[in-house]
C-alpha cells in the first residue's frame, strides 16, 4: 500500500576548496511514499517516470536504500527502451522490476523484518535534471501467538471457561505475544465488539482482560471471540470462548388444580421446573417440614424441563397444611424456588359434647336454661346434626323448652326428666360420627314448688309482657344491644327493673330508660360468659309484676330455611307462593325465591324483607318451574334451601285459586239441622265468656287482701299468677315469648311448725334493694298459715322459681 506522508528536505553542502570561498548549494524537497507489506510477502515500491517535458525521455533508475552511497538496484536504459534496460542488483532471486509507464515499482519478493526503511529512486532523464523520490517501506509481523488467561494468569488450554454460576464475576484475559506493529486486541459477543481496552504492554505482550460483572443466562449461547490484529493488510487472529454456566430454575409450579382430597385416599401430585442447569434437585415438604414420600423425577430430551411426582396418603391432620415443591440448582446456593397448596383434606366429623362454658356443670339446678355444645371438627362442614337422649331422637318441640340452632341444644328450664345421657350425630359429605355420651345431672329438692319464708309487696295482677315483642336477640361479642321491653298495665307502668341473670353472673343491674309502657336497655356482651337471660319488671301504683319479661341475649347466627311452602294461587302469568319463616338466627332476617327453568337457568329472582310470601310474576302459560326458597341475614344465608315446583295455567285454563275445590251438592234440609246447631253452640259459648268476664270483675273489685276474712276450715286462697306461655309455632329457634295463666292455690297450713304469718307465694327472684317497696305483712294479721299446692304447670313455660338463663 502507497500512502503519501510527508515531504523530505534534504539539504547538502558543497564546500569549496578555497577556504576562503564557500557555496551552499540546496536541493528540492523529496517526496515520501509509505508502503506497507506482511512479511513473507512481495512489496511494491513504486517510482514515477513521466519526463518533464515531452521530448525527454528516461536515461537511468538507480534505487538507493537507507541513505547508503551503492545501489541496490539499477536500469540502465540510456540506449534502450525499458523493457531492454540493462539491471544491476545487489541481492540477487529478490529485487525485480516493473514498468507500466509513466509508473514503474521495484518489487521486493518474499520481504524479511530487515527489508524495512527508507529507499531512494532516482530518475536520470535525457535532457531534464535528475528526479528523486524517497519510499517508506514498513514490514508487517504478524503476532506470534494469542491465548486466553484465567483471573489469576494461568493459561487457558481450552476455549470452554466454567463452569460458571449464574450471577457471579467472571474474568478471561486476552493476551498476544509479538508482532509488529503491537497488535490491538477486542472482545467481540456475537459480532458486536464489547470491550476494546487494552491493559498496559509488558514486554512483547499486549493484553486485554474481559470483565463480566454479572453471569446472565443470555451469555449461554452466545459467541464471544477475542481478535488480534495489528494491520488491515492481515485478518485478525481470533480466539473463541465458550462459558458453562450454571443456570438457576426460571419457575416451578405444581401441576393440576388445588382440589379437596379425601382423607385415607392415596393420590398423587406432580411439580414441573424449568431453566435450571444441570437437572435441579427437587424436594417436597409439608407444613414446613421435609416429606419422606415416594417420588419419581423425569427430564425431558432437551435437559430444560424436569417433573417430579409424589405419591402421598392424605390425612385428617393435614388439612391447612401447605404443600411445597421446591427445585434448586444444587450448585448455586440461594437458588431455590417453591410453589405450594394449602391442602383441604375432607374427613369424617369428630364430635364431642360439652356443656355451656358459662355453666357449672356440677351445680345444674330445675329451672335452669342449659345448652349443650356438640363441638365439632369437621371438613366440608357438618350438613346435618342430630340429637339423642337416651339413645331417643330429640326433636323441636319448643312448648318442651327444646331448641336446636346450628349445633346447639338449649333446653327451658329444665326439669329432673331432662337428666340423663346426651349425645350429638354429625354427618358431612364424607360419613357420619356421633360423638361420646354425656351425662347431664340435673339437681332439685324433694317438693316441686316451694314459697319460702319471705314476704313481698302487693302485686299487680293485670301486668303482662306485650306478646309482638322480639324475645331473642342474636349479637356478636363487643356489640351493643338495645333490648326493649313493654308490658299492658293498668294503670300504666311507672317504674321499670332490669337484670341480667345466668350461672356464672348471679345478678347484674342494667341501666335504662322508659317512656310510658315501653323501656330501652343497652347490653353489651364483652365474652362468652355475657351471653344468657335479662330479665325486665315493670311496676305502677299497685306494684311489680310478678313474673318477669324474659328476653335471651344469643350469639348472633345465621337463620334457619323458610318451610311448609306451598302455591296458593296461580294464572298464566304468575303465581302466588307461601312459606312460613324459619329461626331468625337472632338477626333481622328476609326471604328470597328464585325461579328457575327446567334448564336451570333464573327467570326472576324476588326478594321479602317482611314474611316469605312471594308473587312471581312474568311467567310463560302452562310452563314448569323450580322455586328456590331460603332465608339471609347480616350472618350469611340459611344452610338449606326449599325447592317446590309450579306450574302456570295453560292457555285454554281460567284463573283459579289452587285451594278452592269443587263442593259436592249437599241436602237443603241437612243444611238447616247443621245451622241450628251451629247457633246453639255460639250461644252457649257467648254465655260461658260472659260468666268468665263477671267472675274477673269481681276479683279485680275486691277489697284489700288483709281485711279479708278466711274460713278456717272451708276458704281456699287462688292466687293467678302470669307466666310465660309457649306457642309452637313450628319453628325450633325461637325463644317462646308469648304468656298463659298458671293457678297456684294455697291451702290451710299443713305444717304446725311454720308461723302465723303471711307467705307470699312469689318465687321469683326480685332485685334486693331497699328502694323497691317492700312491706311486711303484720303478723298478727287474722290469716290463716297456708301452704302451697300446685294445681296448674305447663312444662314449655317459665317455672315460679328464680329462671336462670345463660346461652
């Protein structure tokens, strides 16, 4: 290659002989060409003979090398042309020459390190002076060698460097020795060069060291190269490298859906990852813990994918345990990674019966309220429980004081036939279990009723509880209750008492407020033991009631399923569909019908916040549908549901009420006979409510009970005292809140040894403040000693003894 650089200005003296006399004589200034050849190959130096003029013509070539004063090459053409010249050459099998005028090159075969420097041509012309033109000549070397070195300067044999974690340092040098000019060394990653610094030359070597901060899984199939080249006259000496990387999992994922699992079955689960470098190791644990199970590991062709199944017996103390499957790369450390499940074991329930935790089960007494918990594990949850006693079914029976909400049994106050063994049967949809026998000890005295020794005020008669009024109240913990009450008095209520009763808290006072016959109290139950009985008392001119308005403060749940649902009336177009309410769960409840078609989808969807009575309207004529029929509160849904079918009317039917039905023809004269008998019963009846009414007149018109004058052998003192009657009202939840009379008579005294005095025949437990009234009767009042007798008592209804409550 011929690339002009710069000009020469050679400058020569001529000194005179005559020492007095000197000339200085300068020349031109000659030109230089740069050539540039690879060693061991041919370099072309080239020189311009163009004449000056164009009469001229070329006499000599002489080339000179290094300033030296004997040619190392000439062509004398003086009396030639130039293919004929006349060659002179100092080393012969090297120098030759070509001519292709105006340009000539002396070519320098199979050039060596030392044919390097400075050549002269110089051109003798016929006529014109003497023309010279100067030609670097560089030689280029090739490096002698390249190889790679480790961090540490330890060569490298093989272009594969690793293995090589993923995420660490890595560092490989480049190193050339020899060649001239030093050869520049770069790092290439898949023909984009990434590195071109070059550390400091030493000696005859010349280094560049690649720096890879983080080993990233992309450098895995890619091409690094190191190049060494130190002229454009030579192709690049290249070097490649290949890393072994260890690669961490890109992801691991258990295989399949999460689905419940039964337990004492056997299954297996699968866990598939991905992306690790060699074959990851593949570990399983539950609940923390490693799992000692069989387990089958597979890899794919390509060494990217590997499945791990285990096999593993699911068990009931398993259930809300995680499952993990964690692959690692067992050469990297930290480089793990895990997916779960938690599991959901389905098993049979295990059921076990407990008393009320606010209870003392030793100290069980007659006219307590008690409630027995079936405490149940259970997965899915229990669908159904049933009770036992004796190994006899229990029932609803609310005029019994037998109630059954979620897997609570409460029995009203209960009697000594309540004693005896209670047990609890569960059932989900993997079986069924019932649980161990409890045996409930119920303790009572040797009389069924007694009065005592205690006297009480006079007491108002004609006081009652409002039987509308809500009697259960379902709360939460740390919710605030507003629970009221109100009673028909005549004269109206002045005066209000409230109190909170159980086992565990014997009396507690309740603040309130009233306005006429109605009365608000606040109750809060801060923990388990404030769920129970409050009891309120109203009181006027005449005094207190006697038995008080009960009211149950319960754990809030949700209500029970609507039932005897029934159609009462149809058309074309609509129906009219009936039900009667369920348990409340303690909670404002309402009710809700869907109607759905034979292919399950809903046509409408109605909902009642009053009473479950529904019309479903925009029907097809002669169409069959399912309705849906359930119940909801701030607690949830009824667990049940009631599905009934309907049918509308067809298109050539006419509207009808569903109940009426054909009466068949009757005789007229069989018709007149059941009127007069019919008239002679209601007559008969109006005359008996007469006498009943007179008879209640003249008790409330009698003059005060101390003036009273009793026979010593013959009077009887009746004394009616209010109590609460049960209605069943075919709902097994709801505390029976309405009331019934309960006659007590008090006989001549049958116990020499009890005092003449009076005895009240009050046994419910009042509030003992001094403020309350209470007066003692003299005793030397002319009455005679009494003793009770029970002649009237309902076994659903409140007993005459203090009832303590607690749920």
């Amino acid at each position: 290659m011929v690339v002009p650089l710069l000009m020469l200005l050679v400058f020569t003296t001529s000194l005179a002989s005559d020492e007095d006399d000197m000339v200085i004589v300068t020349e031109t200034p000659i030109p230089v060409t740069e050539v540039a050849a690879v060693l061991g190959s041919t370099a072309k130096l080239p020189c311009d003979l163009s004449p000056p003029t164009d009469h001229d013509r070329v006499s000599l070539i002489i080339w000179y090398k290094d300033g030296a004063k004997t040619p190392i090459y000439s062509l004398d053409v003086r009396e030639r042309g130039l293919g004929q010249g006349r060659e002179v050459k100092q080393t012969e099998g090297q120098l030759s020459y070509s001519t292709n005028f105006p340009d000539s090159n002396l070519l320098l075969d199979n050039i060596r390190d030392q044919d390097r420097g400075l050549y002269k041509c110089r051109v003798d012309f016929k006529h014109s002076p003497t023309r010279n033109a100067h030609v670097n000549l560089s030689v280029i070397v090739p490096p002698v060698s390249v190889m790679l070195t480790d961090s540490s300067g330890v060569t490298l044999h093989q272009s594969t460097v690793g293995p090589v974690a993923q995420g660490s340092l890595l560092e490989v040098a480049c190193v050339a020795l020899g060649g001239w000019p030093s050869p520049r060394l770069t790092w290439w990653q898949d023909n984009d060069m990434i590195d071109d610094s070059m550390d400091q030359p030493l000696d005859d070597r010349v280094r560049n060291t690649l720096t890879i901060k983080t080993v990233t899984r992309e450098l895995l199939d890619s091409r690094l190269e190191c190049r060494a080249s130190n002229s454009p006259l030579l192709a690049p000496v290249v070097i490649l490298l290949s890393l072994d990387i260890l690669l961490v999992p890109l992801d691991v994922r258990l295989v399949g859906e999460n689905l419940p699992l039964s337990a004492g079955s056997l299954y297996e689960v699968a866990c598939k990852s991905v992306g690790s470098k060699p074959t990851p190791s593949i570990t399983w644990y539950r609940a923390g813990k490693l799992l000692q199970a069989p387990t089958r590991l597979v890899t794919s062709e390509d060494n990217n994918m590997t499945t791990s199944t285990v096999t593993l017996t699911a068990a009931r103390e398993h259930n809300g345990q995680l499952l993990t499957c964690r692959a690692a790369n067992p050469h990297i450390p930290s480089s793990g990674l895990e997916d779960s499940w938690m599991l959901n074991i389905h098993y049979r329930p295990v059921a076990a019966v407990e008393v009320g935790s606010s209870l003392n089960a030793t100290n069980i007494r007659e006219g307590m309220d008690v409630y027995l918990e079936c405490n149940v594990d259970s997965n899915p949850r229990p669908a159904r429980v049933l009770w036992t006693h004796n190994g006899v079914p229990v029932n609803n029976n609310v005029s019994a004081g037998l109630l059954t909400t979620n897997q609570t049994l409460v029995l009203q106050s209960v009697r000594r036939e309540s004693s005896g063994s209670y047990s609890c049967t569960v059932t989900n949809s993997e079986g069924e279990a019932s649980s161990d026998h409890y045996v409930l000890n119920i303790k009572y005295s040797h009389q069924r009723f007694t009065l005592g020794h205690i006297h009480y005020p006079p007491l108002s008669m004609n006081r009652r509880c409002k039987e509308s009024q809500q009697r259960v109240y379902g709360a939460a913990r740390f919710e605030e209750l507003l629970v009221t009450c109100q009673v028909d008095a005549n004269p109206p209520a002045t005066e209000f008492r409230w109190m909170f009763n159980n086992s565990v808290i014997q009396e507690k006072r309740l603040e309130s407020t009233h306005t006429g016959d109605r009365s608000e109290a606040k109750y809060t139950a801060f923990t388990e033991t404030d769920f129970g009985t409050v009891l309120c008392w109203a009181g006027n001119e005449i005094g207190f009631q006697m038995v008080p308005c009960v009211f149950h403060v319960v754990p809030a749940g949700v209500p029970d399923a609507p039932h005897n649902c029934s159609v009462t009336n149809r058309s074309q177009s609509w129906v009219h569909v009936v039900c009667y309410p369920g348990f409340d769960g303690g909670l404002p409840q309402q009710f809700t019908a869907e109607v759905l078609r034979a292919d399950g989808g809903t046509v409408s969807n109605t909902t009642s916040r009053s009473l479950p009575q529904f019309t479903l309207t925009s029907l097809e004529p002669g169409v069959s549908y399912s309705v849906v029929v359930y119940s909801s509160n701030a607690k949830g849904r009824s667990g049940q549901r009631v599905t009934i079918e309907i049918t509308t009317l067809g298109h050539t039917q006419t509207h009808r009420r569903t109940t009426d039905t054909s009466l068949p023809t009757m005789d007229p004269l069989l018709l007149v006979t059941s009127g007069i008998v019919i008239g002679v019963m209601l007559m008969v009846g109006i005359v008996l409510v007469a006498i009943v009414c007179v008879k209640r007149r003249s008790l409330q018109g009698s003059p005060d009970v101390s003036s009273v004058h009793l026979d010593k052998t013959h009077s009887l003192l009746s004394i009616t005292v209010p109590a609460i009657n049960v209605e069943d009202d075919r709902n097994p939840d709801v505390v029976p809140h309405k009331t019934e009379v309960e006659t007590t008579t008090m006989t001549p005294s049958c116990d020499s040894a009890v005092e003449s005095q009076w005895i009240s025949p009050i046994a419910v437990a009042l509030p003992k403040e001094a403020n309350w009234g209470v007066s003692v009767w003299p005793s030397n009042s002319p009455v005679q000693k009494l003793c009770p007798v029970p002649v009237q008592r309902n076994a659903g209804t409140q007993t005459l003894q203090h009832k303590e409550s607690t749920v």
